[in-house]
C-alpha cells in the first residue's frame, strides 16, 4: 500500500480503530506485506492481552525490566521523559471516544504501550541517515544510535508516539548501570528494540518473561505453531491505527 505524504499526515489527524477478526490476520499473513516486498522469514509480534494486564494494575516490572535492561533512564521532568515501554489508558491508545458506547471502566483500564514494528514504518522512510531500520530476516525495527543525528523525523513520522529524544544526556540520570547494552547520549532518538540482544541468546524479551500475569505474549507471526499465531487466529484483537497502512504487529485484546 502506498500513500503520500500529504495523506499520511491527513490519516494521522484521526485515529481509527479496528477490530480484527482472526481469519483476517491469518489471511494477512498468507498474502503480501504492507510494501509490497516478500515476508521476511521471520515476524516477530506481540499480544498485549488488556484483562490480564488489568489484574494487576500497580505492576510495572515490565517497564522496570525494559529500563533496567537497556539502561532507559527514568527521568522525573516529563518534558526529558524518555519511553520504550510505558501505560497509557485504552481511551488515549485508541481515542475510544470514536466508539461512544464504550464502557468507562474499559476506557480507563491502562494498557502496555510501545514500538510497533510496523511491516512498513514510517520512521525507516524518513531517516536521513538510515539510523533507524527493518531487520529484513525478523521484522524488527532497529535503532542505530551512532548514525542518529537527532533531526526527529522519524519522531515526526511515527504516529503512535513511540519514541523519544534525549535533551539531555541520559546518562546522569542512570542509577544503575548495565554494561551489556550500549547507553545513548544527549541529542539521539531511542525507542523499543524488541531486545533483539536477548533474542540472539535464544531468550524472549525482558517484558515478556518478567509479566507476572503472563499479559504480554510474544512471538513469530509466520510460524503457525507459535503463540501468537494461534491467539490470533483463536478471536478478535485490536491494532493502534492499522488504516494508515503502517501494518503494526503488536496486537491488544480488551
């Protein structure tokens, strides 16, 4: 699907949600990418399943876990606030107001928010430099912070907010180091990287396997065996504003 630029932006003044029944997931997945390009061997998705999130709504290890991680510092002043994994209320994810009828406690029920990986991200079209693309062999979308020159237009484009800039150097503000993973500095873009570290070592992302309410599901989307293939097959499940033509892979079930 190809939209210019002009239509992109007219999309984006308006959030659209839908709800995807599990044969038109599956018969997405049969047929041809968001860009037209072949499926990659590999589509990594996740399901974030809202009513088991909701069972605990004071839990933040998987932000905890994501931050700990990949050294994400938490920074009070919410104007240097920098974000990979993070809560919202479903009302504000979907701008639910689009579906009067509604139930309030389900408008206001929180929901794990984060990158996409979209099959055809806008971020990855606008980059100048090609700091930020998809891994053709599982569909991440990656971030290279040394060829990031901090023109935010991947922020620009990315219509779910799902990344950040570092004002300042996000360094001093870590208490806790870990030296596994590379930290940013002031004037570079970051955002969700799928922990594609963890997934070279044959783990799942910190997110995942921290959920105590086992909320977040993780997985291959071209392997019909997989988790996420069969929930998705199983129900209905909703994604954050498909109609753009982004293709997003992280599915939420309300």
């Amino acid at each position: 699907m190809n939209i210019t630029r002009k239509q992109f932006l007219g999309l984006a003044g308006a959030s659209i949600l839908v709800a995807v029944s599990g044969k038109q997931v599956l018969a997405e997945l049969e047929g041809e990418r968001q860009d037209g390009k072949p499926r990659p061997r590999k589509q990594y998705a996740m399901i974030v399943d809202t009513r088991k999130c909701s069972t605990l709504p004071d839990c933040t290890k998987c932000i905890d876990a994501c931050n700990s991680s990949h050294n994400v510092p938490v920074i009070p002043n919410p104007e240097h606030e920098i974000k990979w994994i993070w809560k919202e209320e479903v009302a504000n994810v979907f701008e639910a107001q689009q579906i009067p009828y509604l139930e309030t406690t389900l408008k206001e029920r929180a929901t794990i928010v984060l990158c996409n990986h979209c099959d055809n991200p806008p971020c990855v079209r606008v980059c100048p430099t090609g700091a930020t693309w998809k891994r053709e062999e599982d569909g991440i979308v990656m971030m290279d912070w040394h060829r990031c020159i901090g023109c935010r237009y991947c922020m620009a484009a990315c219509p779910y907010g799902s990344r950040s800039f570092n004002w300042i150097d996000p360094r001093t503000e870590l208490k806790v180091l870990n030296p596994a993973f590379p930290t940013r500095t002031k004037g570079v873009v970051e955002k969700c990287v799928f922990c594609y570290e963890r997934l070279a070592l044959g783990q799942g992302p910190a997110c995942a396997e921290v959920c105590p309410a086992k909320a977040l599901i993780f997985g291959d989307l071209n392997d019909p065996q997989s988790e996420v293939r069969k929930m998705l097959g199983s129900g209905l499940t909703l994604r954050r504003r498909p109609s753009l033509g982004t293709g997003p892979n992280i599915y939420y079930i309300l």
